[in-house]
C-alpha cells in the first residue's frame, strides 16, 4: 500500500479551505515526525474575526477539514 503520509496528503487535499500543505518528508527524522502531529490551516485575519459572519465562516473552514480528521481517527481506530 502508499505510506501514511501520502493518504495523509490526498486527505488534506480535500480540504479546500486550506492555505498551505507542508510537508517535511526528507527530514533526517521524519519517522519521529510522522507519530507526531497533523496540522491543518485556515488563516483568518483580525479584520476577519470581528465581523458579524465569522463564526459562520470559521464553522464553514472547520468543516472542510473534516475528510482528514476522519481519515486521522479512522487510521488510529478512534470514533469520529
């Protein structure tokens, strides 16, 4: 099968709220790396968070995100 990192990545592909994907996979550690943490962005400016829809929005960002949460819990063998 592909390694984690690259189901990881289709996932967070999915997410179309996301500014960046970064990926250290040429890090001298990456196996320590991998067992770590999964990072998944949505910038939103000070200006963004004081108008009156930005909880919707935020909510709306969050929820993009989902596919890869699922993915993470899944591969862990936690609910979702």
């Amino acid at each position: 099968g592909k390694p984690l990192v690259v189901h990881v990545l289709e996932q967070a592909r999915k997410a179309k709220s996301l500014d960046a994907i970064v990926v250290a996979a040429d890090h001298p550690r990456i196996d320590d790396l991998k067992r770590k943490d999964f990072i998944a962005i949505a910038n939103f400016s000070e200006a963004d968070a004081i108008q009156p829809d930005f909880v919707a929005k935020f909510a709306a960002a969050m929820a993009h995100g989902a596919p890869l949460q699922k993915f993470l819990c899944q591969a862990m063998q936690l609910p979702f």
